[in-house]
C-alpha cells in the first residue's frame, strides 16, 4: 500500500465505555435502554424528542459496532479503510451542566480514546478527536490542553450547541476558539438536533427525514451564524471540518454572499463576503451522490475534501456479513464525480494525511 492508494475514514464513530455508562443511568434522552427482548441488543435514544415518536420511541440497536474496537478494525478491514480518525457520538457531554463532575468525565473520555488509539491491536490505524465539557468555556479550554498533549489526537469534535445552548457564534467561545487554533487542532463540527421540521410530530418516517434533511440544515444554519460572528477576521487560523459535506453550503453559499451584501445590518460586517470563510473551511464527503461530490468540489478546491463513512450508523439492514450500502454509495460518489485522478485519490486519503498529520501504518511495516 503506498500513500498515493491510502484510504482514510475522517467521520467514524464509538461511544465509549464511560460515556454508555452515563446513558444507561439516565432517564431521559439521551439515554440507553435494556434490550426489548433477552438476548438483543441494547436500545439507543439520542435524538430530541425520538422517544415521543411511534416509529423512534424504541431508538435503535446498540451492539458491539457502536463500542467494541475489534468491530470497527473489522469494519475497516471490511472496506479496506487504513486509517481512521475517530470520534465519539453524539450528542457527546454538551447536555450536562458546568460541574467538577462534567470536566471529570471529559478528561476520562479523552483519556479512554487516547488508550483505545494506542491499543496493540490497532497497529497504529487508529487517531482520536477529543470532546469538550462545552457547558463552560473555562473548562473547555483547559481540556483543549489537556488534548493537545495527547499523541494519537488530532482535534475536537463539537456540535452545534455551543455553551449553554447560546450557538457558535456566542462571543463568549473566542477563547475556546483561540486555543484550538493555537494548538493547530481541528474541528470537526457535527450535527444533533436537527431543525424543527414543519409537521415533523406527524409522520412515521422513523429518523429519516430528521437525518437526512435536518441534519444538513444545522449545519447551514450554525456555520453561517458562526461566519456572521466574524470569528475568521478575528482568528483566521481556526480548522474546521464540516460534517455531510457541509449540510447545504456548497450550494447556498452565492445566496448566503448576496443576502449579506445588501442588508445593511450586515454587509459591512466582515472583511470578506461569507463564501471567501467557507472555502478555507475542511468538508467531508459523506453525502452519497455524485451530484453532491461535485457540487462540494466545484466549491472548494477537493483537496479539501476527505471521506468519510459515519461508521457504526447506517449498517445494513439484510445481513451483518454484507459491505455497508452506506459506505460503498460514498465511494461511488467520489469516484463518479468527474474528478481527476488526483483529486479523487486526494479526497480518499491523501488530503486526510497532511491535513491531520497522520502516519500510513503501512510506512512502518
């Protein structure tokens, strides 16, 4: 395997040991629920309001691909993924309140994923994304420390909650954002609550709609409030990774440009108009079309694109043998985009490589 083939997951997921003990001790979402039958598997709720819904009140299969490192090695070998930057789920620790309790459990998450990258068996394949007690701003930055001095970490995943529920354009976060940057760490901006979709209570599409349509719209909506906030002009070397090719951007970027030019409240607020902040921005390609390859590509230069598989979600449904429909429709996009050679090794792992810093396991064979 040279690097030139090398195929890197950037949007891969465990919840770890620490974190699914908190879950089943809670009684509200998020939380775990025992199997509905002896024998099955564990119940995940995350989603807002998942466990009001008639086709979501009973969440989802939680079984060993959503916490056992020797599933997702398998996985990987699976689909032959060499190296994976790895993160933990959502809704990650946003929920819990500003407490001694909370710094504790992130430093002991950060410290599980270290040691789970370091594991022998990964043989080197594994690197990590620190999560944040995001409820206070203070505590934030300490573990933003705390993770810089971590080998196998690589950044911090985060969603779009903010401190406090304030949103990422809450002024209080330039610290926390100063910090990343001056670590050189990476964001890796996610989302979890969706959008409030018009008559979402009404129908028995099951997540669907709120993954595949809400999902998106969220991350729209915080970059762009977090563009707004001028937080580029203020620290221009902040790394941010968007999730699902960055939800609608690639194609509502040129509207986003117009609206803000001429509304006085705005236009003059930044240096740039917004389209010039999101192409220095990262995005992945988990977005399962050719059409919305080329789209993110036409946007922003692909090597600024990395693929991802958002493993263990999105398993197949027919056989736990089969390769994941989910993972394969993701290669076929990137592939099928129109892109040259290059560009698409690029986007499979070589644009991963450099900009995370990783090492091929292969190089040390």
């Amino acid at each position: 395997m040279t690097q030139d083939k090398c195929l890197v997951d950037v949007h891969t997921h465990v919840y770890l040991p620490e974190y699914l003990e908190l879950l089943r001790r809670r009684e509200q979402v998020p939380r775990v629920l025992p199997p509905l039958e002896e024998g099955l598997d564990e119940r995940l709720i995350i989603l807002p309001d998942e466990d009001k819904g008639e086709s979501t009140k009973n969440g989802r299969p939680v079984g060993a691909a959503y916490y056992d490192v020797r599933e997702k090695l398998a996985f990987m070998d699976k689909h032959d993924i060499d190296i994976s930057v790895v993160s933990l789920a959502n809704p990650w620790i946003d929920f819990l309140p500003p407490t001694q309790e909370t710094f504790d459990l992130a430093r002991r998450l950060n410290i599980s994923m270290e040691n789970m990258c370091q594991e022998p068996i990964t043989q080197g394949r594994l690197y990590g994304m620190g999560t944040l007690p995001l409820s206070s701003v203070k505590g934030s930055v300490a573990e933003v420390e705390h993770i810089a001095s971590l080998p196998r970490m690589r950044g911090v995943i985060m969603g779009t909650f903010g401190c406090g529920g304030k949103g990422l354009d809450d002024p209080a976060l330039v610290p926390l954002f100063e910090a990343i940057a001056k670590h050189n760490l990476t964001i890796f901006l996610h989302p979890h609550y969706g959008v409030n979709l018009p008559a979402s209570g009404n129908t028995d599409a099951g997540h669907s709609l709120a993954l595949a349509l809400g999902f998106p719209f969220e991350t729209t909506y915080a970059v762009s409030r977090l563009i707004l906030s001028g937080i580029f002009d203020r620290v221009p070397d902040l790394k941010i990774l968007l999730a699902h090719s960055g939800g609608t951007l690639p194609f509502l970027a040129g509207r986003l440009d117009s609206c803000v030019a001429h509304d006085p409240a705005v236009a003059s607020k930044l240096e740039h108009p917004p389209s010039h902040y999101l192409k220095k921005l990262y995005f992945d390609a988990v977005i399962y079309h050719a059409t919305g390859v080329k789209a993110t590509a036409d946007f922003v230069d692909p090597s600024q694109i990395m693929f991802g598989t958002d493993h263990p979600f999105f398993p197949p449904l027919e056989s736990k043998d089969a390769r994941w429909m989910s993972v394969d429709s993701n290669l076929a996009a990137i592939s099928n985009a129109g892109l040259d050679e290059p560009a698409v090794a690029g986007i499979l792992g070589k644009n991963a490589l450099r900009i995370f810093n990783l090492e091929m396991p292969c190089e040390n064979e």
